[in-house]
C-alpha cells in the first residue's frame, strides 16, 4: 500500500457500523467531504463543516438540476453533439457560521482540543464534536448531526448546538442560504467537472421570522430551483434574532451571551424543489409546506424515521464478514453510499458519483445499470425501479438520437443527466453502443427478480423491444450462421471502434432474446410497439449466430476481432506515474496495443457466464489478468468475482479489499470530486457474486459460494420475488483449512427453487439448507502487468 494511502487509512477508524475520524487535516479535507456526504438520491449536501471553511467544493446537488453549456469540436462532424450537461452547485443551506466574542469560527486559527466527525451507517446521521479554543481565548464545544431525509424526499435537517467550556462569551451565530459560491477551476482530467461561473439567477427572494425561500433559474436549460430554511431555536432568554435576504444570500443571525451551564441549540431545517414547469411562486409554496411539515415533526420524528428506513434496509441486504473488521466497514461504507445515491431518485438519473460531488459532470453511465442497479434490485428494488423509469423516460430522446445516427429503436447516451448525448468524444461515446444492452439487461432482472407486471407492461417491454431493435439494424448477417456487430467500442476503453467486441455481442444477444420473450409473454404490448411475428424471428435468428471470436492457437477468445494480433503493450517501460494511462499517453497508442483500461471480457464472463465453459474462463482470465491494468474504478470487482470462480481465491480477496477501499484509501487519486458509486456497488456484487456465486442467468438465480482463506464467515441477506433470502458461508474459525459449509433460509413467503454448486435446493420458510461447499479448482498462477498488482493493505 502506497503512503498515500496508509495515510488515508489512518484517517479511519475501523468500526463496523461507523465511518469515524478524529483529525482534521487540510489534505484530507475534500476526500473527507465526498466521504461523508449525505443524500437520499433527490438532495445531496457533501460532507463540508457547517461553518463553511474550512473546505475544499462546499457542494450541495439536486438530482437531475444541471446546466447546458456549449460542447466545442476541434472539426465539426454529423451526429456530434453540440452541448452538454453540468451538475450545478446550488443554493447551500449546510451554512452555520459562529462567531465566539471576536473571533471566527475556524478550525485553522486557534487551538483545536477535541474534533470527531462519525457517519452513522444505521442511524443515518452524520455527527461531529468539536471542542476549539478561539484565538481570544475563550473556549467553546460544537456539537452537530445531520441528516438527509430517506422518507421526506425535500428535506434535510442540522442539529447545531453551541456551549462554552469556560466563563463564556457572548457569541454570533448565522444562518444561511447562499447560491452561486465558488465555481470549480478548470482541469484537464477528464474525470473533473467543467467550470460555472454563476449559473443561478435569482427570481424571487421571501423571508418571515425564521424561515427564508430563494428561487433561482439556469440561463440555458431553463430549470428552476427554490431552496428554504426554517429554525427551532433553543437560545437564553436574552438571544436576539434577526432575518435578512437579498438575490443570492438569506441570513438568520442569532445573538446572545452564552454563560457557563447555558447551550444554545439551533435546529435548521432544509427543503428543496425544482422543476422546468413550474413557476417560482409555485416552487417557493412547494417548500414552504415541506418546511411546515418538518417544524411539526422536529429533529427527533426525523431521525426516528430515519433510523426506521436503514433498519429496513440493513434486514433485507447486510452483508456480514468474519476475519476482516476493516474490509467489513469498508463494505458497509459502500453499501451506504449506494443507497443514498439511488433510495429516491424517483425517475432521475444516479450519477457516477451519485450527489456526493461534482467528478464527471453529475453524468449517469452505463456504470449504473451494470454495477450499480444489480445491489439494489435485490436490496432496494423499488429505487431499481426509479432509475429504469428515468431511462424509459428517456426513451424518446434516445429514438430520436438512433434515428439521426441512421439506426432503428433507441440509442442510449453514453454520458448525460436530462437523456441527450453529451460525450464529444466518438469512439469512446456513441460507438460504446453496449449501453443499450447494459439497460436491456438491468431491465430484464429487475423484472425477473421482483415479478413487478405493471413495471414490465408499461416500461420494461419498450425498454426491451427498442433496445432490440437497435441491434438489428447496427448488426447484420454476415451469412445465414454468422450475425456481426461492427465498429463499436466495448467496456475498454483502450480499445476502440472494433468489430464483434464479445461483451458487447452477448449482452446484445442476450437483449434480442429478452426482447423476443417479453413480446411473447405480453402480446398486447408488443401489439401496441408494433412488433411483427417476422420482427422477433429476425431477433432471434440474430442471437442464435451472434459471432464470438475464438483464436483456436492461443486458446482464448479475444476481446474483440483480433485484438490477440495487436502489439504487446510495454508495461516494464512505463512508471508508475503514467498511470491511469489516458493522462500520459495518446489514444492512438493505446488502441492498437494489447493493453486493457477494465474488465472487458472478463466482466462478459460475469455477466454472460452462461455462454462459457469452466475451462474457457480459466484461459480467458489468465490472459486478460497479464493485460489489464485497472485504470478504472469498474475494473477490481469484475475480476475479483471471476477470481474467485475459477479459483484464485486468494487474488479475488485482494481485489475485493481493492475496490471496497477504492474512496477510503482513495486508490484512483479523484475521491475528492466524489465518491465512486459503481465500485462501491461493485464492493457488494464481489461478496454476493464472487465469494457468494450467485448468479442470476434467464432469471433464475443460483449458488455456488467459497470463502477466502483471510475470512471464516462471509453471510448476506438479498431479496427476490419480495422474499428475502439468507446465504451463510462459514467454517471453523479455529482452522482456516477446515471444511467450508453453506447454510441457506428463506425468511418468508412461498418456497424458492435454486441450487448449490450445481446441487438442486429446494428454500422454505423456517427450514435451514445446509451443504459442504467443495475445494476450488487447482489452479496455475496468474501474473499482472508490472507494477499493477492490487494494492493490499498492511
């Protein structure tokens, strides 16, 4: 482990429940504010200090609120787009700035006595203690929790309480919303936001007592937002309050002396709407009720409430371990951040990076159907089922979007917030057309996985059927037995604009399949797409010849058409600096080489196992294991799962503690623009799909799970068909080398059928299923690209 990220890790203390710090350092700062950052999937407030310096991107987000803004090409092309999407930095309500005598409150003057900052994975609460000594001297305890609503989607609350530690002062405290704060400098890392410069204009301003509403719109998306502050106050009877507002800033500053024994306590409550319809008077009512509805229910209703979600929550998706109380955290930690990037998106986009920061433009990828939407189909489904409502939402968008590219159905955006094409870059964009199937194939599961018919006959069918249809006109026959797909861009990125990409070729066969079984299972919705008999055999016809490239010499399947012919990539030659590769060196370079950015056909062989033998896998991931480098957050998991299939279960332990620590020890270098949703996601599928075996192919699912020799007990609970299942792997303690056994419950509801390495079982409710799991497979050693092992912690 580098000393960055040892540095990191001692940031953290390991508690299996907590995310806790007790150092407040400048370099930490940022990482620590994606970290514990809070949203419910519609309002995210990073994890800044309330008394807003100091810090690093103060960053408060609203699902789907973005601004266009021009996308430059150096020559213009048909089918580029023109513009493109950036989250925007709206009004921040997170502000509480306190003055103690004449001294401000800020951690870097003075002395700090005391600081602790907790993210309470159960609680949902992020709570924090300081005791500072102000440069005047006089000593004071800060005590504050806050929360972002899981059942009160506009809401947001902060418990601020203030006490001295001494005599005591007489003290300021202000109350704030403020819109248009800093913008963010321009980069050229990819990965980093574009810069605004103010783009919220306000529209009206109201303020009474102690409540306060700023309305603000964008100039060129045309979206409007309406941000407002209420306070229960807790102050000495000598406290004085005042309100003010203006265009961008509304204050409630509250003045007093605060004598030994005395506290002061401010409960501020936040409330959020917006909309590209509605009016600012309608916007700021809006609010105002949410507001009205959290002064009757008070911090104590809504913690309570909140603690009743995660309850539900961890119930129906825990993920145990034994044997690693750190990776626990770090697996819990992820588990967290999942949820609140997708609980209440409601037909809203998860961005790579969910509300916790502004990394990639607020963008939503392919990431989320792949990695993302897997956890919470069989944890949360209903949060599932509000991000495939947005893509179907999207859907005229992208019908629009195949048609100008000259193709049939619906052609997917490879990065977007609102549904339109925002990558300016061809081939690692449009040609990466496998989004559709990722979708087609998140789809299918949610569907198979809840049983949801009402999903399926008004959204999952179209999804299917469009989806399909875009493979039948981007592929062709080559022959009566052999259907192509050229000139597209799989998972890696290194490797671009390529004729049958295997990944892309099996997801898109297994989207043409769903598609055809879909219309005939609901005929009159594939009457009302208009889907021919000759339609879902062409489809079909298609996927039974979908061509797989094979180099019988080498005894593999390339990633794509002879990419087993390209060059070999010098790893021995390039430091460590020139990593992640797309920084250091030119595309023209790394597309022609044997050099892979993530799992590619690895992850195929996760996704789409169905279609390889054991033996295929095998060779398969040791040639690929020698050619990836992991330039990408998505890459860890995908391997570690395959790892532990075909056997190397020590190395797919080392790539799960990888990815469950990609924003803890921030293993990429970009954690600070926020936290990485889909390897968090990826943190629990290595657990459930890797060390579990569960697989979940033509929508049934099954089991075939092994242990690590570092665990002595790995146990998760997931749902299926609104049943929750419990899958208990464990051994001897003790003895690391004993036996391995399996134990599986059936919590409630009607029986399930599924299967333990290749064993038929039979789940009921109250019976326990308990079986021996076998020894892996014997395996040969695989080797990494040079310097590209995985981290392991120490």
């Amino acid at each position: 482990m580098n000393n960055g990220a040892q540095k990191a890790a001692r940031a953290f203390h390991v508690d299996p429940w907590r995310l806790r710090t007790a150092r407040i350092d400048p370099a930490d700062l940022a990482a620590c504010e994606s970290l514990f950052a809070l949203s419910n999937g519609h309002i995210g407030l990073r994890g800044s200090l309330e008394e807003g310096e100091p810090r690093v991107v103060p960053g408060t987000y609203i699902s789907g609120f973005f601004e266009e803004r021009p996308l430059p090409h150096p020559e213009a092309g048909y089918g580029f787009p023109e513009s493109g999407q950036t989250i925007v930095n709206v009004t921040d309500g997170k502000l509480i700035r306190l003055h103690v005598g004449d001294s401000p409150f800020d951690l870097r003057y003075g002395r700090v006595d005391f600081h602790e900052r907790a993210l309470d994975l159960r609680a949902g609460v992020l709570e924090r203690r300081t005791d500072w000594t102000a440069p005047n001297g006089s000593a004071v305890r800060v005590t504050s929790r806050r929360l972002v609503s899981f059942t009160q989607r506009v809401l947001a609350a902060i418990s601020y309480e203030v006490e001295p530690l001494d005599d005591g002062f007489y003290m300021a405290l202000q109350s704030d919303l403020l819109a248009n704060d800093e913008a963010v400098e321009a980069s050229r890392d990819p990965r980093d936001p574009a810069p605004l410069t103010r783009p919220l204009r306000g529209e009206l301003t109201d303020s009474d007592g102690h409540r306060a509403v700023l309305v603000h719109g964008t100039a060129r998306s045309r979206l409007r937002v309406a941000a407002g502050m209420d306070h229960l106050l807790d102050l000495p009877t000598d406290a004085v309050t005042t309100m003010e507002s203006e265009e961008d800033l509304a204050r409630l500053t509250v003045t007093c002396q605060l004598l030994r024994g005395q506290r002061l306590r401010v409960v501020k409550l936040l409330a959020y709407g917006w909309s590209s319809r509605r009016s600012a008077a309608a916007l700021r009512d809006q609010v105002d009720a949410a507001l009205a509805v959290a002064r009757l229910a008070g911090w104590d209703a809504l913690a309570a409430q909140q603690r009743e979600y995660l309850d539900r929550f961890w119930e129906r998706g825990d993920v145990q371990i034994e044997g690693d109380p750190a990776l626990q955290q770090a697996v819990r930690v992820s588990m967290f951040h999942v949820l609140q990037a997708g609980a209440r998106t409601e037909s809203q986009a998860i961005p790579a990076k969910g509300l916790t920061g502004p990394g990639y433009d607020g963008h939503a990828f392919w990431d989320t159907e792949t990695f993302v939407l897997p956890m919470l189909t069989y944890t949360t489904p209903e949060a599932a089922k509000g991000a495939l409502t947005w893509r179907h939402n999207t859907l005229p968008t992208a019908m629009a979007r195949a048609a100008e590219l000259g193709l049939g159905g619906a052609a997917f955006p490879w990065r977007t917030i609102h549904g339109e094409e925002c990558s300016g870059y061809w081939p690692a964009g449009t040609a990466a057309f496998h989004v559709n199937a990722d979708i087609a194939d998140a789809t299918a599961r949610y569907i198979a996985a809840t049983g949801d018919q009402e999903f399926a006959m008004t959204h999952g069918v179209e999804l299917l059927v469009q989806t399909a249809r875009l493979w039948a006109s981007l592929g062709h026959f080559a022959s009566e037995d052999c259907f192509r797909i050229d000139g597209v861009t799989g998972p890696d990125e290194y490797t671009a604009v390529v004729d049958d990409n295997v990944f892309t070729n099996l997801m898109a066969q297994r989207n043409l399949r769903a598609a055809a079984e879909a219309c005939t299972r609901w005929p009159e919705v594939a009457a009302r797409l208009e889907v021919s008999p000759h339609e879902m055999d062409r489809w079909q016809a298609a996927a039974d010849v979908v061509r797989l490239p094979y180099d019988d010499k080498l005894g593999v399947h390339p990633q794509s058409e002879g990419f087993t012919d390209h060059g070999e990539w010098d790893f021995e030659a390039t430091p460590p600096e020139d990593y992640p590769l797309l920084l250091h060196h030119p595309y023209f370079q790394l597309y022609r080489k044997q050099v892979v950015k993530q799992a590619d056909l690895v992850l195929a062989m996760h996704l789409r196992g169905d279609a390889f033998t054991p033996q295929e896998k095998a060779r398969n991931f040791a040639y690929y294991e020698a050619r990836t480098v992991r330039d990408s957050s998505l890459s860890a998991a995908p391997q570690a799962i395959i790892a532990a299939e075909v056997g190397h279960l020590d190395l797919a332990y080392d790539y799960w503690t990888e990815a469950a620590f990609t924003d803890i020890l921030n293993v990429h270098g970009n954690v600070d623009d926020g936290v990485h949703i889909a390897a968090a996601a990826s943190t629990w599928a290595v657990a459930v799909a890797g060390f579990g075996g569960m697989r979940d192919h033509s929508g049934h699912i099954t089991f075939a799970p092994r242990l690590p020799p570092k665990l002595s007990r790995l146990c998760f609970r997931m749902m299926f068909n609104r049943r929750t299942l419990i899958v208990d792997v464990h051994r001897d303690e003790s003895d690391r080398a004993a036996a391995q056994a399996a134990t599986y419950r059936l919590l409630a509801g009607d029986p399930v059928e599924t299967s333990h390495h290749g064993t038929p079982v039979t789940l009921k409710v109250d019976d326990e299923v308990t079986l021996p799991v076998p020894p892996p497979p014997i395996v040969d050693p695989v080797t990494q690209p040079f310097g590209r092992t995985p981290q392991r912690r120490t």
